[in-house]
C-alpha cells in the first residue's frame, strides 16, 4: 500500500504516534482496486507467470538427486531471491504506469534475472530471447524509484542493468 506517499508494506512502516500528524493510506498506485484498499494485481501475476519462474533443464536430474551448485554460484543470487512481489517496486515505476501491460516492470525483470543469474537453469538463451522486445525490457528509464521503495531493500534498478548487459553479448 502507499503510505504517506510511500509505497510499502503495512506490516513494516511505522506509523507516528503524534496525533498532531495524519497519516494517509492508499492502495498502490496505478493499480485497479478490488475493494477499499486491496489492489487488483491480476496483471502483475500474469507477468510474473510469462517469464516461467523456475528452474528449466533440457536433460531430466538423476533419480532423487538435487541439481548442485557451488557457494560462488549461489552467492550470486543474493539480492535476487529476497523479492517478496509486493509490487511495491512496479508501482512506483513511471515506465510502468504507462505500460503496464507490455512492460514487465522492476519487480519481475529482478526475478527475470534471478534465473538468468542461476547456473543451475538450463535456458538461458530462450528466456533472453523471451525478453528482446521493446517493450519488456527496454522501457526502463533508471528512475530508480523502485530501488528506493523496495521494502527488503533490494536493486531491481541493478538487476535490470545486469540483463541489458548480458543482452548486449
């Protein structure tokens, strides 16, 4: 929700206790609403879907085993996993408000290269080319609002600028 102007999560803004100052609650911004301050986020989900948030292999893993990855590996999805998609960081994108429909927007281009960034995922080219569009990702302007609204302070500014890169080879 929007908080004092804010996007975030109720659970973890503090609301001041002087009685003297009104705190004004909204939906997120841009987004249809359900009921009073429930946001229809419908469209976000569906986005979320399309870019197949999983780990995807040609060749099947063996029986009962897991597929293994190193401590450097792993430690490359710091930053990525944390992403509750709370929205937060998309409703407070201008490039998203615009194009909701076509733009992914912060939140699922940060879980968009989550798995570009996992070396355990076997299609990285198919989901490079799901996103060589000019719409998807290329409408991001680096306002960077996302960045400072994410609540577990997460950069989807940076994870953005990390998938143009690796689109550029």
């Amino acid at each position: 929700m929007n908080i004092d102007g804010v996007n975030t999560l109720a659970c973890l803004c503090r609301i001041p206790r002087d009685a003297k100052h009104e705190t004004k609650i909204y939906p997120l911004p841009h987004t249809y609403v359900v009921k009073d301050i429930v946001p229809d986020l419908t469209q976000f989900y569906k986005q979320y879907k399309s870019i197949k948030p999983y780990l995807q292999h040609t060749d099947p893993a063996p029986e009962g085993k897991e597929y293994l990855q190193s401590k450097e590996d792993r430690k490359k999805l710091d930053g990525l996993y944390e992403c509750i998609l709370c929205a937060c960081c998309s409703t407070s994108c201008p490039s998203y408000w615009w194009n909701s429909e076509e733009y992914l927007g912060p939140a699922i281009l940060l879980q968009s290269y989550r798995w570009l960034a996992d070396s355990r995922d076997q299609k990285k080219e198919e989901r490079k080319a799901a996103l060589d569009n000019s719409m998807s990702l290329y409408r991001c302007h680096t306002i960077l609002n996302c960045s400072r609204t994410c609540p577990k302070g997460l950069n989807p500014g940076l994870a953005i600028a990390e998938i143009k890169k690796e689109m550029a080879f």
